[in-house]
C-alpha cells in the first residue's frame, strides 16, 4: 500500500503540468512592444495560425480549381466540399441560399482548416501549434461577423416588419409582450451561443489530451509498473480522443455553418 501510494504520487508529480498552457496567448518576433492608438497590435501566436489557415486554405482552394476537361482528385474534393455546402443551404435556405455560398463555404472551410491544423504535431519556426478556435474571442468575432449578416439581411429585406419574427403567427394578444421579450432574448443570444458551442468544444478536447500526456509521460518516467498501469493506458485512449477529435473538429465546422444558415433562413423568411 505504502508502495502503491508513494509510486502515484511520483506519477502525480511528474505529471504536473498546466492543461491551460497551450491556450495563452503570446507575442511573436520581438513585436510585444508594438502599438497603434494606444493599442498592443502585437503579432501573436493567434494571429499567426489565422494566417496559415487562410493560407493553407487558399492553397487548397488553388489546387482545385483548375479547368480540366478530365477532372483530378483534388479539382474532384474542392467541387465536392462545395457541393456540400450548397446542398446544405438550398436545403435550409432555398433558392435563395446560393447566394450566401461565397460566405458560409468560406466560413465552413477556415473554421475546419483551423481545427485540424490546431491538431497536428508540427512546430513552425519554434512556435508550437495553436488552436485559435480554442479563444473565445476569435469564435465570438465569427458569430458576430454572421448575426451581423442576419441583421442586414433581415432589415434590409423586411424593414421594421422584421420584428415580426419574434411574434410567432397565431400567439393570443395579451401574451405578445411577454413571447416578444423572450423571442428577442433568445435571438440576442444566438452569437453569443453560436461562438461558446465551438470554443468549448475545441478547449475541452485539447485539454483532456493535455492531460493524457501528463500521464503517459510521467508513468514512463516513473518506472516500468506504473509505465503499464498508467502510461500504456493512456496513451491508447489518447489515440482514441485524437480520432474523435478530428470527428469533432469537422462535426463543429459543419454545426457552425448548418446554425448560420437556419439563421440566415430566419432573415430571409421570418420562419
């Protein structure tokens, strides 16, 4: 017993690390010092991996759209991806939904980029990977950058008869008021929903796999018993998260653009 409980807090001890690590945020190349207005405008680690998600996706996008009467497979995946958004928002939308496929293609497309790359083992010029779907602040600018969409749609089309969205058709009279108040809430908190669903989706798994590394490594340190009780362990639930991560990374992607096209639906036909 004494064994057991000396040779777990060992594992305990060599374990300890902050799960929260990996999400702060830092500034890069010296511009720490950077201000614009009274403003820190910093180049950070965040901004950096938004770079190379646009990137890596205009690649993507480039590679695809070349004008082969045979098409190739990567012409064949980006026509496929669109495709899939357009079924989707035809589905949600209607015929009105092609027009809004620049957008949530766009939007799909960076916030999976973003995800997956968030995922990958790689270090780039010393900096390690970072999930920036993992801040609240770049998933609220997101929902904010949508709601926005649907407020113009919404005035732009109906006028005031908008507010007629937050009364549904056949509500009695003297319940209005009060249906009214809580439709408006409830659409007042849509960004604010839209952005926490991926942000706490992104932050929980990378914390739990922060976590199950802590273990595989301090049970390997800690010697052989507890590198088969702990580690071994660990390390194959850690491979089964990593796979249920990249399910998640594209399920949270597609929930995202599926959540801004009801949305989008509600502006052009006040359903």
């Amino acid at each position: 017993m004494v064994f057991w409980e000396t040779g777990f807090s060992r594992v305990a001890t060599e374990a300890k690390v902050d799960p929260m690590h990996q999400f702060t945020i830092e500034p890069l190349f010296g511009t720490d010092h950077w201000a614009l207005g009274g403003f820190n405008i910093a180049f950070t680690n965040s901004a950096l991996w938004m770079l190379i998600s646009a990137v890596v996706l205009y690649a993507f996008m480039l590679g695809g759209m070349k004008r082969e009467l045979v098409p190739g497979r990567w012409q064949v995946m980006v026509e496929s991806m669109t495709g899939f958004i357009e079924n989707m928002l035809s589905a949600n939308i209607g015929k009105e939904g092609r027009k809004y496929l620049p957008y949530v293609f766009s939007l799909f497309m960076f916030i999976l980029f973003a995800n997956l790359l968030g995922l990958l083992p790689l270090g780039l010029v010393g900096v390690h990977p970072f999930t920036f779907t993992s801040h609240f602040t770049a998933t609220g600018v997101l929902a904010i950058l949508s709601f926005s969409i649907v407020l113009v749609v919404g005035f732009y089309k109906h006028g005031l008869h908008f507010f007629s969205l937050f009364v549904p058709h056949g509500t009695p009279l003297p319940m209005i008021p009060l249906i009214f108040v809580i439709e408006l809430v409830s659409f007042l908190v849509r960004p604010f929903s839209l952005g926490l669903r991926l942000f706490v989706a992104m932050m929980a798994g990378h914390v739990l796999l922060e976590v199950l590394s802590s273990f595989v490594i301090g049970g390997a340190n800690a010697g052989a018993f507890f590198m088969g009780l702990v580690s071994i362990p660990s390390f194959i639930l850690m491979v089964a998260i990593c796979a249920l991560e990249i399910l998640v990374a594209g399920i949270q992607a597609y929930v995202f653009a599926l959540l801004t096209s009801l949305y989008i639906n509600d502006a052009e036909h006040l359903h």
